[in-house]
C-alpha cells in the first residue's frame, strides 16, 4: 500500500525537481509560486506525494481551487488537479487512479464539491478520470493554419508596452462582459491580474482597435489566454488578423483554446486544427443530479484560465 503525505513541510525544491523530471522543462520557484503558492478564492492549494513501501518517491500531485459563477450570480467552489505525475518506474500501477480519490477527499474536507481537471483525448488521465465517473465538457485546442488570410488587416493591431491602470482596469471590465450570460471562473479584480497579466510567463497586451488580447508567446506558437469581442463576426476578424500578425510577426502560428461550440466553429471554418480535450469535472461526495451540474456542463473557459 502506498505511504501518502499531504502538504510535505519544506517539499518545494523536491517537488519541483519531480515535476521538471516528468514534464521537459516544467519551470522553477517562481513558476511554482504562481501555480501553488497564490491563493485565489478562500483555500489555499494542497500538494501530495506518494511513496512505495520501500519508501521511494512514485507520484505526486497538487489541488488548486478556483471559483464559478452563474448567470444568477450564484457562486461554485471547484478543486483542480494540477500538476499530477507518476514517475517512470512506478508508471500503468494504479497512482493516478489513487491520486484522484486523494484529491476528491481533499478538496471535500474544505467544502469543495467539485474536483476538475484539464486534459486531452489522447491522454491516459483523460481514460481514468472517465472512468471514475467524471462529467465530460469538451474543449478544443485549437491551431491556426500556416499561410496567412487574404484581406486580413493586421494595421491595427499594437504592442502595448507600458501598461497602466486604466488598461488593465478595461481589459477587466471586458473580460467580465465576456462572462455574462455564462457559467465562468470568477476573479476579483487583483485575482484577474494574478491569473491573466502578472503570471511568471510575462504575458504581452495587444491593442486591436477597441478590443484587447493577452498572449504569450511558447517556443512554437503564440498562445491567446484572452480575446475580447463584441459578437462572432467581430470574433472571426480578430482571429484573421492575429493569425496574420503572429504568423508575420513572430514566424508562429496562433493557438487558441475554447469550450464555446460558436467560437470553435468559427476556427474550424478559418481551417484551425482542432486538437480535442476535456475539462472533468468530478463530484467529492455522493450527490443526485442536479440544476447546476446541468450548468457546469455548459462552462465557458478561456486559455487564461488554465493553471
């Protein structure tokens, strides 16, 4: 039977180099700060190791917590797995599995009644979290095609270097008309700016006439965390055009993620590739059916969302 320890004091350095060892490149301390150390909401994260009965460090995995809201306003605590490994030796043996009842009791025990998780089709955690009875929201990574569009202005579009309040303060006030209407994380303003702007990956703004992206660049593709729009027609000429200028601009294609059918049709039409995923969403405690898990079937999750 597996040893498990839950929040290790002075574990960080350790954790970190597991994480770096199963995920090439994973990040340091201040990555870690950002995903584990930052509080948003009332709870603050949870990490757990796993040893084998020789004592060996197998797996380990972290829970996070964020906050829902409904169109009613009504607010919903969600756990997520972040950062879950197994090591190589102790791999197809029955940790993750394991590590999915750890942190359904977990996130129980503060009141949270529901564990998530962000994964894809083709990932074995996507098999076990199904299996363990997770609601299915489909999500949709999506990459742009590699000839840029004809007739799509990229003129428009500015670098902002020097962000000050009043921008920051309208790229909020942007983000939460997105939200109405739907079921969605929910920021305060100073959790916004923790999540969308200030993250260690040092995200960029882009001005696009009225509107705004944030956007971080990877070492293969300039990745959206937020898009701000009027309607899907105004949606779709955005797209064209960052897809022209990261293309142009940074010789990298545009990659988007979405759970809205709308927005993701839009980038299937524009000739995305639609890399399929799921965002689980697992109850910690027996419950019935219910309105709101009705809803939680219809989450509106942007990439800027994710860890």
């Amino acid at each position: 039977m597996e040893n498990v320890i839950v929040n290790p004091e002075n574990y960080q350095s350790e954790y970190i180099k597991y994480l770096n060892e199963c995920f090439n490149h994973w990040g340091q301390e201040e990555l870690y700060n950002w995903v584990f150390n930052r509080q948003v909401g009332d709870n603050a994260s949870d990490i757990m190791i796993l040893k084998n009965e020789e004592d060996e460090v197998i797996a380990g995995s972290g829970v996070t917590y964020r906050k829902l809201s409904t169109p009613s306003g009504k607010s919903i605590d969600i756990a997520i797995m972040t950062g879950s490994w197994t090591l190589p030796k102790a791999r197809g043996k029955g940790c993750f599995s394991k590590i999915i009842a750890l942190s359904q009791e977990i996130a129980h025990t503060k009141n949270v009644p529901y564990l998530t998780a962000f994964v894809t089709e083709q990932n074995a955690s996507f098999r076990r979290l199904a299996s363990a009875g997770s609601m299915l929201v489909p999500t949709s990574h999506l990459f742009s095609p590699e000839e840029p569009y004809a007739k799509a202005d990229t003129s428009a579009i500015e670098v902002i270097k020097d962000e000050d309040k009043e921008t920051i303060a309208a790229i909020y006030n942007r983000f939460k008309t997105l939200q109405k209407g739907s079921i969605s994380f929910d920021y305060t303003k100073e959790e916004f700016n923790q999540q969308y702007i200030n993250s260690p990956k040092k995200p960029e703004i882009l001005k696009i006439g009225a509107n705004y992206a944030l956007i971080e660049e990877t070492y293969n593709a300039v990745k959206v965390l937020l898009l701000t729009y009027e309607n899907l027609g105004e949606f779709e000429h955005l797209v064209k055009a960052l897809t022209n200028w990261a293309l142009k601009d940074r010789s990298k294609k545009l990659f988007l993620f979405s759970t809205e059918k709308e927005t993701i049709d839009v980038c299937e039409n524009l000739g995305f590739e639609n890399m399929k995923g799921y965002f689980t969403i697992l109850a910690t405690a027996p419950a019935a059916g219910t309105e709101i898990d009705a809803q939680l079937m219809q989450v509106n999750i942007r990439m800027g969302d994710k860890m």
